[in-house]
C-alpha cells in the first residue's frame, strides 16, 4: 500500500486520527506552534507536532494550524480567537503528553459541551425525515410527491396491475 510507506505511517491511518481527545473551542480560529528542530527543551514539541497535530487537525477542520520552525528559542503555541484576542502558551521543557493534556484542559472544550454538540448532532430534526416524531407525517405532505393511495387513487398507469397485468377497467 502506497500510503503506508514514510516514517510512523500510522499517523496516517483514519483509526488514529479519529482516537484524538482533543476538540477546540468554537471561539479558536488558527493554532500555531513555534519551536526549533535542534535543542532539548524542543525535543517535547517535536514529538507533540509529529504524533498529535495530524489528529488535532482531522478533528478540528476549521481551524488553522500552522507551525513555524527555527524561529524562536523557545517552543511556545498561540491560539487566536475570532474576537482578535491571542493566548500564549509556554510549551517549553514539556513532553508530548504533557503538552496535550494541557491543550486539552486549556483550549479544548470540556466534556458536558461534548456531549450536548452528540445529543444536537443525533437529534432527528432533520427537514428531510418524516414519519412519527417527525414534522411531517407521510412523505405525500412535501410538495411534488405522489399524494397517498389513501386519499386518491394513482393513476392508472402508474399503478401494477393496470401496467403490468393489463387487468381491463373496472
């Protein structure tokens, strides 16, 4: 397989993308990381962009993430928001745990907001369900739809045992 090849291609695998814990806040519009590819106190943030930054952004896909290498001597992460306002986070002499957890904790959303966005995302208000518990009843409701057999006949050439048994009219 082709997409398996290159260091650690698990990283690309749809299972381990989709195993990310962490879900940004609405209010976070570009995430970015600043480190360096040499020095000890980056060693953390190296690994933290190499294994979670694939799953960060396969489960926020309308936040930028952008990294920016060799241009600060210590590793830090910015979150902006869409109010303008900018927090500052210092990543420095962390491991990729650590880093994670506390993007979890600080920036993530928490876990009542989680589970109320499942409940609103099962929810079957969906304009295009119909039946019980629904907003409409039958499908002869919605306009341009064949009206139900209980209240008008088909037409008869739209109807099997006119069409195909070629019974005579009544």
């Amino acid at each position: 397989m082709p997409f398996m090849k290159g260091r650690a291609p698990v990283r690309r695998t749809l299972k381990y993308l989709e195993a990310g814990k962490l879900y940004l806040k609405d209010q976070i519009k570009i995430l970015t990381v600043n480190y360096n590819v040499h020095g000890e106190s980056h060693h953390g943030t190296r690994d933290f962009v190499f294994w979670h930054l694939p799953q960060i952004q396969y489960k926020n896909p309308l936040v930028q993430i952008s990294t920016f290498k060799n241009l600060t001597p210590s590793p830090f992460i910015r979150a902006f928001y869409d109010t303008g306002d900018h927090m500052l986070i210092d990543i420095d002499g962390r491991n990729k745990e650590e880093i994670y957890e506390h993007l979890i904790r600080v920036l993530g959303k928490n876990e009542q907001v989680l589970k109320s966005e499942l409940i609103a995302k099962e929810k079957k208000d969906n304009p295009a369900n119909f039946g019980a518990g629904c907003l409409r009843s039958c499908i002869c409701v919605i306009p341009g739809q064949v009206p139900c057999s209980g209240t008008c006949l088909l037409p008869k050439h739209m109807r099997g045992k006119y069409k195909y048994k070629k019974v005579e009219d009544d």
